[in-house]
C-alpha cells in the first residue's frame, strides 16, 4: 500500500511540476507580448486583419459546390499529412513536399482553392504541432498567401499555364512565403523569447535556394497531378 501511495504522490508532484512550468512559460510569453514595440503590434495587428479580409473576399467571389469542398477538404487531408510527415528541418532550413496540396488546390480552384487548402492545411499543422499560440497566425500566413497567389494568377490565365509561367509563378512564390517565413520566425523568437540573430537570418540564403529548388521540382509534378485530378472529376460529374 505504501509503494502505491509513494507512486501516486510523485505523480502528483511531476504533474503539480509540469503544470507550474506551463504557467510559467504562457506568463513568460504574455510577459514579452506586453513588451513588444508599437510597430511589431501593427505587424501583428496588419497580418490578422490582412488574412480575414483575403479569406472573406475571396470566399465571397467563389461558388463552392459540394464537389469543390470535398477536393478541398482531401487535399488539406494531404497537406497536414505531407506537413508531419514529409518534412526534414535542419536547423534553419525546412525541406518539405507540402507545397503540392496548396498547388494543386490553386491549378484546379483558383484562388479560393489555394487559399483554402493553405489557410485550413497550416492551422491544422500547427494545432496538431505546437497548439494555438500567440503566434499561429503568422504560420499559417505563408502557405495561405503561396495558394492565394498561385491561384490569383492560374484564375488570371484562365487555368491554361504554360510551363515557363508555373515555373515563374512557383519560383515568384516560393521567394515571397520565404520571406514571410523568415518574418514568422523573427516574431515568434521576439515574442516567446530566443531571440537569435544567426538562427532568424544566418540561413535565409540557403531558404530562399531551398525554395526555389522545390518550386522547380512542383512544377514538374504539379500539372500531370493536376491533369489527373481534372479527368477524374470530369469523369465523375459526367458519371452522375
């Protein structure tokens, strides 16, 4: 009896210990949330506002059918599995396939499919991965603009892209989410406090080469995948 209760009073104390460093860690963070500049608070501010107004104008312009929201709906299936699984980080540089979902969403979709997939794929990315956060929505900005982008300019086209305008609009979006990547982590290190010049910037070179590396390798896979998808759909709706 006294070896349970002995086991049952560590766990007690382990748990009462994990509980007081989450305290201590969600003060540390509204800590340095209070302590961020006027112009990181309009940054912040800028972001949130900028992302409810692209996600309430470009659903409002698009007519989701039934059929549209069940691609969307697998191909943020595909993206959050792609996120978890098919990701390397080496330190500052994050070598991943999850772009494609995003991609494909915007090639068949335009911009509302590409936002949908990105905005939805990322946020449940990062429940699943860090939880929500003071800082999420910096996260999910990148992958929403890459598929709003993407598919701004493939609706703009009329879905009819040449090989040289996927490679450009790929490339073209894979500097920008860059970019707002490397903005996300300079935020959140301010924030959450770890802060670390070479961490935030040392490796922004290799990012930007890294992305432009994967944006070429997409524009290779996307248009046969999205080729594919288009007659499976067109055979569907021929089928009802």
């Amino acid at each position: 009896f006294s070896f349970f209760t002995g086991s049952s009073r560590s766990a007690r104390r382990r748990s009462r210990g994990k509980i007081f460093l989450m305290k201590k860690e969600v003060l540390t963070m509204f800590s340095n949330i209070a302590e961020l500049s006027p112009a990181v608070w309009g940054i912040l501010i800028a972001t949130v506002v900028a992302l409810a107004v692209a996600v309430v104008l470009t659903c409002r312009s698009a007519s989701l059918s039934t059929r549209k929201m069940v691609t969307i709906a697998m191909l943020t299936a595909v993206y959050v599995v792609l996120s978890l699984v098919g990701t390397l980080n080496l330190w500052w540089i994050r070598i991943s396939v999850d772009s494609l979902p995003i991609i494909l969403g915007a090639l068949l979709y335009g911009p509302v499919g590409g936002l949908l997939v990105g905005l939805l794929g990322s946020f449940m990315n990062q429940l699943i991965t860090y939880g929500l956060t003071a800082t999420t929505v910096l996260w999910v900005l990148p992958a929403a603009a890459r598929g709003l982008m993407i598919g701004a300019y493939a609706k703009k086209c009329r879905f009819e892209l040449s090989r040289t305008q996927i490679i450009s609009v790929l490339c073209l979006t894979a500097i920008v989410v860059t970019a707002l990547n490397t903005g996300a982590m300079y935020l959140d290190s301010v924030i959450n406090g770890y802060y670390s010049y070479v961490y935030v910037f040392g490796g922004v070179i290799t990012r930007v080469i890294a992305g432009l590396a994967t944006a070429l390798v997409m524009s290779f896979v996307a248009p046969p995948v999205v080729s594919m998808l288009d007659r499976s759909l067109r055979t569907v709706r021929t089928a009802q």
